[in-house]
C-alpha cells in the first residue's frame, strides 16, 4: 500500500527554521490546499527499497503505473469477455428482440416487425434473411440498440456481431472504473483493485457477453459519474488557485473570494449531461440516475465553497452554480436523447410517426398543433410507450424483488441446453447428461461482501462525511432505489448491472480499510493486506468456481448442481 503525507500546518513551517523535523508518521492536520487538491499516494520507500528500486526508479514507475495498472487490468477482462464471444451459437433470452431490433435500426432507421419464428434462419443463413419494412412496436429508446447494431454492421448478423460491442464497452468500463477509483482514492492500488473485481463480476461478465441494452446503460451512467468526478476535481483546484496564501506559502480560506468566484466554463459537467442523455435514451431509468447525479454534482459545489471558507455555501451555489449546473445538465442530456431519435424522425415508417399528421387531419392539431409533428408524434410514442412499462405485471419465471437483488435470489437462465454423453462438448464418460447454462448470476462472495461494503460505506458517509463514501452510495442509491416504486412491475435481478460498479467500488473501499491507514504499524498493515488479499483471492476463484455456467460450457449435471447454491437460482 502506500501513504499520504499530509501538508505542514504554519507552526510546524515556522519551527523548521529552528532545525524542528516532525516525526514519521506524525499526525499533522491536512491543509486546506490537500482539502481542496488531496495529492495521489505514492507507494511507501520500505515496499520500494523491498523491490530494490531507488528513488528515480520508483518515481518513474509510480507514474507508469496510473495508466499502466488500469491497462493490465482492462487487458485480462477483455480477453476474459472475448474469448469465444459467439457461443453459445443461438439467439439467448432477450437478444430475440434487441439483436433483431438493432440490425433494422442500423440498416433502415427504424425497428421492423419480425415474424416471430425467424431466429433459426438468422442462425443458419443470416444473408436470406429481409429487413422487415413495416414498423414494429418496440419499448425502449434507440441509443442501445444503435450500439449493438454497430457491431453488426462490423462483423455480421450473427451471434459475435450483435455481442461485440456489449463486449468492447463491458471491457472499457473496467479501464473507466480503474481510472474512476484512483482518481476518487487517490490510489492507483484501491483504482486497480476496483477494476479487478469488476472484471471478475459473473454479472457483469455474462452481461458483456449478452446483446441486451442494460450493459449498454451501464457504461453510459458510469461514464457520466467519472466526468463529474473529473468537474469536481477541476473546479476544486480553481478554488485553490483563487485563494490567498500567507507569507509562508499556506493557503488560507476566504468567505468573499468563496462566495463569489464564478467557477468558469465547466466542459466535464457537459460531458456528463451527454452522457446522463444517452443512458436516458438507452432505457428510461437513466433518469433516475439524472436526478441522483444532478443532486450530487450540486452538493459538491456546496462542499467546495464550504471548505474554501464560504460562510453560506448553499446560498453562494444557488446564486452562482445552481442555473449552470441545471443548463449543463438537463437540456443537455434531452438534446441527446432527441438526436439518438434521429433515424425515426427522418423516416416516414417508424411506429408512430405519421400519429401527429393523422391528427391534423381530424382536428387540426389541437392545442399543441404548433409543434412540429415528429415531436407531437413522439410524444404519443412515448407515453405509450410508459402506459406499457407501468402497467407490466406479466408473470416470469425468472422475475424477482429488487430486495433480493443484492442477496443473489433469483438470478435469470438466458441460456440451457443438456446434451447427452458424447455431443457437443460433454465428456463421453459421463453417465447421464451434462448441462451447458449462461446463468445472469452475480459473483457471490463478491455480492455478499459487498452487502457489508454498503453498511460500511453508509457509516463513514454518515459519521465521518467522507465524499466519497457519499458519491458511491448515490451511485447504488441512483440504479437501484427506484425499482422499489415498481414492485408489482416484472422486473429482472440483471437490471442491477447498472449499479455493479458502484458495489466494486464500495468493497474497495472497505478493502482499503481493511488494509489500514497510513501512519498504522507495520504489525496492524501486514494482517490487513494479508485479510484483504484473502478476500480478493476468494472472489477471484468464486468467479472461477462458476465460470462454466457463465459461458455455456457443458459440465456433468451433479458439478452443475454442486454450482446451484441457492434453490432459487434452479
């Protein structure tokens, strides 16, 4: 691990005139400098002179680290999630409807209506296969099924087309969260450890080998909270360069300069209202997340103004940051969402598209018949469209309540073959069949440390106001509280993808505790990383342990049964 050296308060600068050299390990305050601009740890001198690196060496190796370990990282989950990406060679759960929608979105502009026994044929000669021209009814926003139909532009209609891109953006979000973590713990080691587990998530793992949209939302949302975390970083190092210092050098608060200071052009707030706009258009709960965000990206310009002096921050924010922030957000991400609609609007077969004009006909338009008509016409779309999603209450076999999520209840069966001894893989010494699943399961010990992680980080955002603590929470708080608003709904465990980083990062964090804090014994910080590197170890071979019912490979049926932990994952 590594230490933090904190900023020498003023009576410490001044006795250093006097020879004075404070302890190792002293507790000295952090300055308001290190509040407003904490400095990334370093690894300790005792683990490089262990490495036998001096202190050249060291710096240069620290420095490549902060790309280099988020690239190794992101390298073994890429070629986790490529490795025989077309298999299982079938149209698995709901890639019926996304790959099928995606490969006419990206082909004419709109979705068509497929007949319904056209999956064996897209398998065994996807060049027969005709674009349906009528439009069909579809129930989500483009912005996903754009992504997928990419990569089938690239690489065909079939199976490994349609999941490449889930796959790049399941393998770039680990790059993302490693990037994410160092810069919100000022560690390359807790960022990298973040990643890890994240490449090592059996959710996130067989989302990313599964053209759905949720995966897609995902690395959206994620997106959107590492430029946030980039804004926040920005605009509190313009605090910093606005504040006065002392005669000694020391930043100083400054209630005037504080409340005042216009925090400038903010384009990382931008990006994030781009990127809140195409989760949104992925699929609607994207705007639950908005408002999380939103909420939290204005909290942190109240605690910026707070810790620079402000003597009534969130008066200083709601005169100066509150219209800003909502512009850079809201009408942001609505532009967004309209222009993903593009290839509907420019056609004139889209489901719904011609409503408005067949309106007009009837009545002139009505009250709002100055709109222009593909607006009008999506907004019945649209509310339509809501009436459907609300009032969806269809039994599933594989539906649970958002309370179990996080315990693993009821995970989804996407894929389930059992082939007889001998055929498609299953050994032919095995005496009854094999089973060949893709099961949507969570890596569990990965889960069920994280339901401490939540406890843990709910407390240090509580009791010791740790913005970090907070900003993860709001991340969890953001993908997985509003299900609870929709209970009757049938509602699936895999929509908690959208919040999986978060869950990573909270047991990173607690895994950094674990560990212990700078300025521990060498005793207290040996037991920790041994602790912590167990816990790794365990959810490193859980994921193992599950790995053929993560990808379909056939097992003898008691191995596949030994696998089923829980009766409510059969």
């Amino acid at each position: 691990m590594a230490e933090t050296v904190a900023e020498p308060s003023s009576w410490q600068k001044r006795l250093r005139r006097f020879g004075y050299v404070p302890p190792a390990g002293s507790s000295a305050p952090i300055g308001l400098r290190q509040r407003l601009v904490p400095s990334y740890t370093r690894p300790s001198a005792r683990l490089m002179s262990l490495l036998g690196l001096g202190p050249e060496r060291a710096e240069r190796l620290w420095r490549l680290m902060a790309w280099g370990g988020p690239l190794l990282v992101t390298a073994v989950a890429g070629l986790l999630r490529f490795w025989n990406l077309g298999k299982p060679r079938a149209v698995i759960f709901d890639e019926t409807y996304y790959a099928k929608d995606s490969w006419a979105l990206i082909n004419q502009g709109y979705e068509g209506a497929w007949p319904k026994d056209i999956d064996k044929t897209i398998l065994t000669d996807p060049g027969s296969v005709l674009i349906p021209t009528d439009p069909g009814y579809v129930v989500h926003p483009p912005m996903g099924k754009w992504m997928i139909g990419l990569g089938e532009k690239m690489f065909g209609f079939e199976p490994f087309g349609w999941r490449f891109m889930v796959a790049l953006l399941g393998t770039l979000s680990v790059l993302m969260l490693c990037r994410i973590g160092r810069r919100l713990f000022r560690s390359t080691f807790l960022g990298c450890l973040a990643g890890l587990l994240l490449a090592v998530d059996g959710l996130h793992f067989v989302m990313s080998r599964t053209a759905l949209l949720d995966q897609v939302l995902m690395f959206f949302v994620l997106a959107a909270f590492g430029c946030l975390v980039l804004d926040r970083d920005r605009t509190r190092k313009r605090l910093a360069g606005a504040l006065p210092e002392d005669e000694e050098g020391v930043l100083r608060p400054d209630a005037e300069i504080a409340e005042s200071l216009r925090l400038g052009w903010r384009p990382w707030r931008i990006a994030a209202g781009v990127m809140l706009g195409l989760a949104a258009a992925t699929k609607w709960n994207g705007l639950y997340v908005m408002v999380g965000f939103g909420l939290m990206t204005v909290l942190w310009d109240v605690g910026g103004r707070r810790t620079a002096g402000a003597v009534r921050p969130y008066l200083a924010v709601i005169r100066k940051d509150l219209v800003p922030a909502f512009v850079s957000v809201v009408p942001v991400a609505i532009a967004t969402y309209l222009v993903t609609w593009t290839g509907w609007i420019v056609s004139d077969k889209g489901y719904f598209r011609n409503w408005a004009a067949d309106q007009d006909k009837l009545d002139g338009g009505g009250t709002w018949g100055w709109l222009p008509q593909w607006l009008r016409s999506l907004w019945h779309y649209e509310s339509e469209v809501y009436s459907f999603h609300v009032g969806l209450t269809s039994p599933h076999t594989y539906e649970s309540n958002p309370w179990s999520w996080i315990a693993l209840g009821r995970p989804v069966s996407y894929f389930y073959e059992s082939p007889a001894p001998g055929t498609a893989g299953c050994p032919a010494s095995v005496k009854e069949k094999c089973a060949a699943e893709v099961l949507a399961l969570g890596t569990p010990l990965l889960w069920w440390a994280a339901c401490i992680a939540i406890l843990y980080i709910l407390w240090r955002w509580a009791f010791r106001r740790d913005w970090r603590a907070g900003a993860i929470a709001c991340g969890i708080a953001a993908g997985w509280v509003p299900w609870f608003l929709y209970q009757e709904r049938t509602i699936f465990l895999f929509y908690a993808v959208v919040f999986v980083p978060f869950l990573c990062l909270a047991v990173a964090m607690m895994l950094g505790a674990i560990v212990g804090p700078a300025g521990s014994s060498e005793r207290r910080r040996t037991f920790g990383a041994v602790a912590a590197g167990c816990i790794v170890l365990l959810i490193v071979w859980n994921f193992i342990y599950f790995w053929p019912i993560y990808t379909g490979t056939p097992i003898p049926l008691d191995q596949w049964r030994n696998r089923m932990w829980l009766d409510t994952w059969v």
